[in-house]
C-alpha cells in the first residue's frame, strides 16, 4: 500500500468565529443531520439482522444456527468498518471526502432496498452494497467534522460529541420503527424502512452542502502530477476490486463455486489480521515521519488496540445481548409486550442524555479534564463491568427461564458511560494525532479497530448455545477491564507520546 498523497488541512475553510449551530458551525448541523440518517438505515437493519436469521422459515426467516447467523452477522459488521479503511484511501487520492459521503450513501440505500426483495440472493447482495456504501461514507463524514474545526480549537471535542448525539439520535429510532415492523409485520418491510431513512439523509446531505464551505471538496487530482497519478491508481484498484467481487459474487449465485458463510468468515479472519500486521508494519518502518509525528503514530496503535477489545465486546449488543433480550427476557411493561429489538435503542437512548453531560464536563475540566489514555481506561473498564452485571441474569435465566428487563437496562446504561469515554475521544484524537497527508487513511484505522472487535463479536455469538451464557459473559469481561487497568497505569506515558495533543 503507498501512502496517499495529499488531504486538506482540518479547520482550513471554515471561518473560526462561525457559531451558528449551538455555538459550533453551521455545517454540524449538516453533519448532523446526515450520519443521523445513515445510523438509523444502519442500526434499524442490524436490530433485525440475527433475529431474521434464526428465524425460522415458517415465520418468515432464514433459518440459519446461531454459529452460521454468528459469523454472517460478525462478517458484515467486520466489514462495514474495514472498509472505512480503503474509502478514506479512495477520498484522499481520488473523490474527496464530500462526494465520498453522497456516492456511499446511494449504495448503502440500494442495499437495504435490495434486502426488502425476499430472496437469499437479494439479502446477501444487499449486505455487500451497504459494506462498500458504508465504507466510503462512515469515516469520511468524521474527517468532515474535524475540517469544521481548526487543530486547537476548544470546542472540538464538544463538537464531535454532538455529533455523536446525531449518530445516537437516528439509532434510537431505527430500532423502535424498523425492528417493529421487522418483527411484527414483515421483515423485508423493516429492511426497506432503513433504506427509507438512507433517502432521507441524501437529501438532507445535498441541501446543506454550501455550509461545508470547501471542506473535503476540492479534488486531490487538481495539483502536481504525482497527485494526478495517484487518482489514476485509486480508479485502477477500485475497478479492479468491483470486477472481482463481482466474479466472485456470480460464481457462488451460479453454484460454481461452493462456499459457506462460515468458511469466508474464517478467511475474512485471517485477512484481518495478516493485513492488521502489514498496515502498521508499512505505517511505522516509514522512516519520513518526524519524531513527533512518530510518537503520535505509536498512539494511533494503541488506541486501535483498545478500540478492538472494546468493541469487541460492545459490539455483541447485536449479537448475544440481541438473542438473550430475545429468549431469555420477559419483554414486558405495564402489561404490552414490546418486541426484543427495542432494547436496542436503549444505548442510544442513554447517549441522548448523558452525551451533553460529558461534553459539559470536558469544557468544564478545562486544564484537569483527563488526557484520552485516561478515557480509553474509563470505557474499558465500563465495558467490562457492564458483562459482569449479565452473569447473575444469566444464571438466573438457566433451564429457559426468563429475567426482568432491568437487567440489560443497566448494563446498557454502564456501556453508554464507557461509550460515551471512548469513542467520540477516539474519533477526535485520531483526527489531532493523524499527520495531514494521511487524514482520510487515519481516520480507518479507527474503523480498522472496530472492524477487529466487531469480526470478535461476531465469533463470540457463535458460542451463545455452545455453554453456559454465565461463564460466556463472565468470560467476555475479563480482557477489556484487565486492559482498561494497563491503559491507566500507562495513561502518563502515552499521554507524553501524543506531544500536546489532549
């Protein structure tokens, strides 16, 4: 992989003094409103996805075991995030960041209209177009939000919670409105209900475009030769990349080629992590990085370290906590059974409240408000202890009983203030610690990280009936508060390596 060669400085169109949304600029709004949008086509198909798997055929599902719909699930999340990576590649050399964000979000409305079409053909293309969709929008709109915002600003870490906020706001919803009609109505009727809210978020996207300023617009072609060069390589790879997904795609439609859902889970695994090892091996033996922006870099490692544990266990929201709000909780209040897919909206729910909280906090710390090191520590610790509270539920639940929803309230509530010290620090440091000409690649690495945990979280789904769900989750709590512990012994030193950057 070469390095890109060119991505516009953050903060460099947009008029500092601009505090027309909230005290922050008015293309936050625009922002906002996009990837609230996009987060409601996401999280309203994934409330769904390992429900509608396990259903059986007579009701209107697939039919597929937990250790098939697993890695299926884990495989699609996986690779929604891995892709952020080469999309931000494919911004910086070749479409810029804004028409990223429009021509993935297309792709991703496609998809989810491609899975209102019942037929098994129909859902696996679907999940195919939202991955690359997805992958050119998600990290993109992030690296649009830091370009709101000079390097020093203060208001960029309330700014990215905020943000955050949107991203929240349209995952609150989704499950409520397409997890309803998923599971009380039709399943292909709540795949199309997400694309519906994709719709909604491309207009809303072009609307507000002249607020962005020139932010992420200009193509990085328009320069020298070598920029020109670069474009040329990025279309070669993406054609390239298009054709053989295709053929691959055919083969297995036409029954050429047989291949199980676990089989490509397996080597979509191993890919993650041979090409894990190549990216950074590339990223640190470049020797043109000065000494700062090489102890930044070392940060940037980990911080992906942490965001794989991390959402490696946040991340089977989707997965084992789906199925246990599902089989193993008594889904109702004052009397109305809810469907299971409404705990899914509880995170967000919570971030709706807490996240103004938190970005209250950091302002009000001002010089005491603790370094991100310090943070990540907080969230993985939180996400731990959030397992931990399961294990008496779990017991509980043995031999096909059933616990009170208060249960996974509260650990839903202990993720969102882990949440909530992780990941809108993570996307505000990585858009300060990344070097300029790497901005939109940084920005994946982020994702790389939740790509890691999400592929975990997915395998760990597989072992839901394969032993006792008190020793699974007992178990998925042990590595992120034991590494929680080791990032704050370590906070100060790392916090050193980021040379001023908080």
């Amino acid at each position: 992989m070469s390095m890109p060669l060119r991505a516009e400085t953050p903060g460099d169109s947009t008029p500092v003094d601009d505090r027309a949304f909230f005290g922050h600029p008015r293309g936050l709004s625009t922002l906002f409103f996009t990837e609230m949008w996009e987060r409601f086509s996401y999280y309203g198909m994934r409330a769904l996805l390992i429900l509608f798997m396990t259903a059986a055929p007579a009701a209107g599902g697939l039919g597929f075991d937990t250790a098939t719909a697993g890695a299926v699930y884990g495989l699609y999340t996986s690779m929604v995030y891995l892709l952020t990576l080469p999309g931000g590649w494919i911004a910086d050399r070749w479409l810029g960041q804004r028409r990223s964000v429009l021509y993935g979000g297309m792709l991703i409305a496609s998809g989810h209209f491609s899975m209102a079409v019942p037929m098994l053909t129909t859902f696996y293309l679907g999940l195919v177009l939202i991955v690359i969709g997805t992958g050119l929008l998600k990290g993109n709109i992030a690296v649009l939000v830091g370009k709101l915002y000079t390097p020093n600003d203060n208001r960029r870490d309330a700014g990215f919670s905020i943000y955050y906020m949107g991203i929240n706001l349209g995952a609150f919803l989704a499950p409520l409105v397409c997890g309803y009609l998923g599971q009380r109505v039709n399943w292909h009727l709540g795949f199309a209900a997400a694309g519906v809210g994709m719709v909604f978020g491309l207009v809303q996207y072009a609307l507000g475009d002249r607020y962005l300023g020139n932010a992420g617009a200009a193509s990085p072609s328009a320069g020298t030769p070598e920029a020109a060069a670069g474009r040329r390589q990025a279309i070669a790879w993406s054609v390239g990349a298009i054709i053989v997904v295709g053929l691959f795609g055919m083969a297995v439609a036409t029954g050429a080629v047989s291949v199980s859902a676990a089989q490509i889970a397996e080597w979509v695994g191993w890919s993650l992590l041979a090409g894990t090892v190549v990216f950074f091996g590339w990223l640190y033996l470049d020797r043109s990085w000065t000494p700062q922006e090489r102890g930044r870099l070392y940060v940037v490692g980990v911080f992906f370290l942490c965001a794989a544990i991390f959402w490696s266990v946040f991340e089977q929201a989707g997965s084992t906590l789906n199925l246990f709000a599902d089989r193993s909780t008594h889904n109702v209040v004052f009397g109305w059974t809810f469907p299971s897919s409404w705990y899914q909206s509880l995170n967000a729910l919570f971030i709706i409240i807490f996240a103004p909280m938190f970005a209250w906090l950091w302002i009000t710390l001002g010089r005491r408000e603790p370094a991100s090191p310090t943070k990540f520590s907080f969230g993985l610790i939180g996400v731990g202890i959030g397992f931990l509270v399961l294990v008496p539920a779990a017991l509980a639940a043995g031999n096909g009983g059933q616990v009170s929803p208060a249960w996974l309230t509260a650990t839903y509530l202990i993720h969102t203030w882990a949440e909530l010290s992780l990941s809108p620090v993570g996307l505000s440091s990585m858009t300060k610690l990344a070097p300029v000409r790497i901005a939109g690649l940084m920005m994946g690495v982020w994702y790389l990280g939740s790509s890691v945990g999400n592929y975990i979280a997915g395998q760990l789904a597989g072992f839901y009936e394969q032993m006792p769900l008190a020793e699974l989750f007992g178990a998925v709590s042990v590595l992120p508060i034991a590494a929680g512990i080791v990032m704050l012994l370590l906070s100060k030193k790392f916090a050193a390596m980021m040379h001023g950057v908080k």
